[in-house]
C-alpha cells in the first residue's frame, strides 16, 4: 500500500503490505469464523459484522437495507447467529434479538457478551498481522480525522 499526501515522509518508510500478507490475514480471519462453524455463509458474517460495528441495537429492517438482503434472509441468519435457529437447534449466541419497546412488530438486534469477544478475537487477528508501523501510522490518520480510503491507495 502507498500512502499518499497526506505525510510524504512518512509515506517513504513504509513497506507495502503483500498480496500475500493481505490473503493470508483474510484466511485467518476466515478460518476463525469457520471455528464457530465450519460452513458459515458470508451473509452471515457480513450481518454478525454489521451489528458489531454500531454500539447501538440496530433494526432487522435497517440490517437488511444497508446489506441489501430481503428482511426474511436477515432473520433467519440472525436466528443462526443467536439462540435458536430455523431448525430449532441450539445457535451460536453471538447475537440477540428482542422486541423493540418503542414499535412491537419491529425487532432489534445487538450483540451478546460472547459476541463481543468473537469479534474481539477477529479485531486481534487482523491488528496483529499488520505490520506496526504501518498500524501506527493509520491510527494516528485516522486520529487526524483522515478517512483511510482517502489517504492510502494500492499500488500494483
């Protein structure tokens, strides 16, 4: 990865991440997840994902529209990834859903202690196989209020 304008200097120290390195963090990643469950789909990542990332109870409905997936898909992956599943057999507990106070017919879903630390354990994979200065650097980006899609580019 080339970091641009934003710290030239800084830029010039770096060395770029591998598409190596790269696929080879995602397979971590991946095979974490296939610890919990040997045939995840990805809609069920991406959703379990989605939720960790508000600190807030987010909307099946809201879930649904933003990973453009149809609201049944939603419920059933997030029935997967919490207490029960559509085959009524024991799920992962990563996630609950509960009956927003406010509107009953809506649900709402948040992520469980247990889910937390799944997704913890995710965050780790990933911070410890970037290399440090390269972290340091984003973080201290981002800090500055820099988007990082906007200061750091691929270079082929």
């Amino acid at each position: 990865m080339k970091l641009v304008q934003k710290n030239p200097e800084q830029a010039r120290k770096l060395e770029p991440m591998t598409l190596e390195l790269k696929c080879a963090l995602l397979l971590n990643v991946v095979e974490r997840f296939r610890e919990v469950d040997a045939e995840m789909q990805a809609q069920s990542m991406a959703i379990l994902l989605k939720v960790a990332k508000h600190s807030l109870p987010l909307k099946m409905a809201e879930i649904a529209e933003e990973l453009g997936l149809s609201q049944s898909t939603v419920s059933r992956n997030v029935a997967y990834l919490g207490d029960w599943n559509r085959h009524r057999e024991k799920g992962h507990q990563l996630v609950e859903a509960y009956e927003d106070p406010s509107e009953r017919r809506r649900k709402l879903v948040r992520m469980t202690s247990k889910g937390k630390r799944f997704v913890t354990s995710l965050a780790n994979i990933v911070t410890e196989s970037i290399p440090k200065d390269y972290l340091q650097y984003v973080q201290q980006f981002v800090a500055q209020g820099g988007n990082v899609g906007d200061g750091i580019n691929e270079t082929t």
